[in-house]
C-alpha cells in the first residue's frame, strides 16, 4: 500500500473567495489512530479520487483534513436557524468543516472538532451516529432521492462521553453545496443587504443557473424542495429534524441526525428520542418544509422588491406553488408505485385509490414498504381495494423497478451500529450490500427484506452529537 503514488488534487475554495462573511479559516483536529470504516469507492472515483490511494496512512490524513492539498483553505461555514420552531441566529459548523469543492461539490467533514460555532459542544462525533448517516444517505441514493453523499467514515481512535464512552469517528460527506435555508437567515439579520445579494448570486450560479433573479432562485427552491419532500413520503422515510439550518437550497436530502423509514403506516409516526411533540412526524413533513421556505422568503425579502409590500406579495405567490409541486410529485409517485404509468387511469380516480389505500395501510398496520413491491399478497381488509386496483390493469413488473425490496430497516441498522461499535464491520457490509441495490431481489439477502421481529419494540432514534 505504501507504493502507491499520491495523486494531485485541488480543492477549489469558492465559497470561501465569494463569501468570507459566512467563512471561518479553521483547520481539523489531528486525529490519532485513524482507521477506514468503511469507503464509498464509486464516489472516490466519481470525484477523481484514487481509492487504492485513500487507504494509505496519507490519503487517510487527506481525508481526516489533517493533510490537505497546497492551496486549500478549509472553513467553518456560518448559518442560523430555526430549531424546533425557535429562532438561533448563530448556529454555523460547530462540529464540521468545509475541506473545499472538487468535482463541483463541496468535500466537507463532520465530527473533526470543535470550531468557534460549537457553542459548548466537543466538536466530535461517534461511530454509530456517523455510520448511520453513511448507512442512510447511500440508500436513499441509491432509491433516487437527492441527497449529499457519504465518502467515508474513519475511525479516529479516540473515545468520546455520550451517554457512555463511546469510539469516535468522522464521517467524510459530499454534497452540491451546504448553502441551506439557515445561510440566508444569518446574512439576512447582519443587515448587508450586499452580502445577501452576493449569497443569492452564488446560489443561483451554483444550482439554478436559469434563475435569473432571486425572486427566481427562490421558485426553483421551492420546487425542488417541494419534489424531494414528496419522495420521502412515497418512500416512508423521516429525517426527524426539519430545522431551517437542515434544509439545502440545492434540494438535497442533509443532515442525517434521527431519521428512519417508517415500518407500518401512520402519518402521526415520530422515531426522534428529541421530538416529544412530534413536530417532525412523518404527515408533518410538507406543512414543516412550506413553513421553512416560509422563513427563506422572509430572509429574501430586499432582493424581491424595494417596497416590502410589493415583496411579500411575489414571495407569497411564489411559495403557493410549493402546494401544487409537492400534489403533482406525490400523485405521479404513487401513479408508478401501483404501475399505472402509462395506464388510461385519470387524477380523480388515482387519488381516491391512493387516499382509500392509504386508510386501509393504517388501520391494518401492513409494512409500507413491502405492501408496494407486493400488494396483492396482503389480502384480508384489502381484498375490495385490491380488485379495484387489478380492474385498472397495472404493471407489475415496473411496479418492481420503483418499489424497493430493501430499504435501512430499522432493526437492521440497529443490529450493524451495534456490530460496527463493538469493532464487527460485517453486519454494517451486508446491509450496504443490499440497500445499495434495493430493487434487485436475492434470495440470499431475504432477511433484509423483512419487517421488523414483533419483539422489535417502540423504536427511537437520537441525534448523536
């Protein structure tokens, strides 16, 4: 491994050029023991990274931000936003650190030490908290939802205090930027109205190039955000902590915290062990993602209109659209989750056999996802739903190429955290193996097609910082 020759990278530094006013010059903490948990060898390629290369003692040390290329210039990111509803208006990095851009997407660590946003925080970060954003992330990848990326989680040979001592680790992301809702909340209340423009001029240039004008960039974010929320809830997945600083401009899923995919359907399901009052439960998640573009606006005002009046009125027909956006993205989900793409089936009768479907799933407690790949081996309550759905003639075999036979069931991801804490990869690998590919069935992995055991229990996730 020692022979292998160190590749030339450039981390470009953009954001840091345009934007020093949300940049903050710091460096990682030096990471002692650092060991490869686990390697996203398709993106290292993807981003022109050698992976032979990234598993020697100096690509680790690139990876860690411990030894970066000359000319980089990593910085802790600055940003606000509202928590659980209340407003913070400094928030930034606290644990995390832009490396740079390459590839045209921000390199960027998580859990690699405090920085002067970490308001008391150790700046560190677990191995299980990280492997699940690596385990997650990748999945929903691989299900076609927008999301940031995970390149790595490395162990850092540390012990850190949780709730006990726990091994310490960080993860290696990639996204198309970290520029979220929460970035224009703290350039808004600076009152640089300058700074905002430039903000918005990075955005724009970055993500929505046809946007022309703000007013624009901000159409485009709702309808990204309003089609990537509409695939969380045709998958059942809960990020579980819908705070304006976890919400991208770019439309990517971020922020890996204490999510979960749901087993059983109810709208009123919350795994987070924070959200006692279920702000973010799976059916509030459109309401919450309209009341965060809400918030964008409110920080976008100035660049819409000189008068205010003026302003609020194009924001608020532009954040209209988000209902209309997120209707026509859910039904045409659902249209090809039951195989009616390209069947003579009209809007009215597809939404009354959704909404009907979605009662019966309910109140019969059936796995959502299974129910989808499969529906007529549910039988019992669904019997008259079932013809309804058989009379419209579906496809089943595209059925199969949208709804997943594996997904991050929860306790699966639990088993592989476990495993991996306690220094046991091989759990966390065949998980991997199979969410990586989700559509394709192998009957070797079956068991990870199942729900959860009945003993499984009330299920709760934690943030892990």
């Amino acid at each position: 491994m020692s022979d292998v020759s160190a590749p030339v990278i450039a981390l470009g530094h953009r954001f840091a050029d345009e934007l020093p006013e949300l940049a903050v010059s710091w460096q990682a903490a030096p990471v002692p023991e650092p060991r490869l948990l686990v390697l996203n060898e398709p993106l290292a390629v993807e981003l022109g990274l050698d992976p032979q290369w990234l598993r020697t003692g100096d690509g680790l040390a690139f990876l860690t931000g411990n030894r970066l290329p000359e000319g980089a210039v990593p910085v802790a990111q600055a940003y606000a936003g509202h928590q659980f509803g209340g407003y913070s208006p400094r928030l930034g990095d606290g644990r995390a650190l832009l490396l740079g851009e390459i590839g045209g997407r921000d390199l960027h660590l998580k859990g690699s030490g405090r920085t002067p946003f970490a308001r008391g925080g150790d700046g560190l970060a677990a191995v299980g908290p990280m492997l699940r954003e690596y385990v997650i992330s990748e999945a929903m990848h691989a299900l076609g939802i927008p999301t940031t990326r995970s390149l790595a989680v490395i162990g850092t040979g540390r012990s850190i205090v949780r709730e006990n001592l726990a091994p310490g680790a960080l993860l290696v992301r990639v996204a198309a930027s970290h520029l979220r809702v929460g970035s224009f909340q703290f350039a808004r209340a600076t009152g640089d109205d300058d700074l905002l423009r430039r903000l918005a001029a990075h955005a724009a240039d970055r993500h929505y190039p046809e946007a022309g004008d703000a007013l624009g960039l901000y159409r485009a974010v709702v309808g990204a955000q309003a089609e990537l929320i509409a695939q969380w809830m045709l998958a059942g997945f809960i990020h579980g902590v819908m705070n304006t600083d976890n919400m991208t401009i770019s439309g990517e899923t971020i922020d890996y915290g204490p999510c979960a995919f749901m087993d059983a359907f109810d709208p009123a399901t919350v795994f987070s062990s924070i959200d006692e009052g279920g702000r973010y439960a799976y059916g509030n998640q459109p309401g919450i993602a309209q009341w965060n573009l809400a918030r964008l606006a409110e920080a976008l005002l100035p660049l819409f209109d000189d008068d205010q009046e003026r302003a609020i009125a194009k924001a608020t027909e532009a954040l209209t659209e988000f209902r209309g956006r997120y209707a026509a993205a859910t039904l045409r989900g659902f249209r090809a989750k039951l195989g009616l793409t390209g069947r003579d089936v009209d809007d009215a009768t597809l939404t009354s056999l959704t909404e009907d479907l979605l009662a019966l799933l309910k109140t019969d407690g059936t796995d959502f996802t299974s129910f989808f790949r499969d529906p007529e081996a549910a039988g019992g309550e669904f019997g008259d739903w079932i013809r309804r759905w058989r009379s419209l003639d579906p496809d089943t075999d595209a059925m199969k190429r949208v709804n997943p036979v594996y997904i991050p069931r929860n306790h699966l991801v639990e088993e592989a955290l476990t495993a991996a804490t306690d220094g046991d990869l091989d759990p966390l690998h065949q998980l991997l193996e199979a969410i990586t590919s989700p559509f394709d069935e192998r009957p070797a992995l079956s068991r990870f097609a199942d729900p959860a055991p009945p003993d499984f229990g009330t299920y709760r996730t934690f943030c892990g910082t």
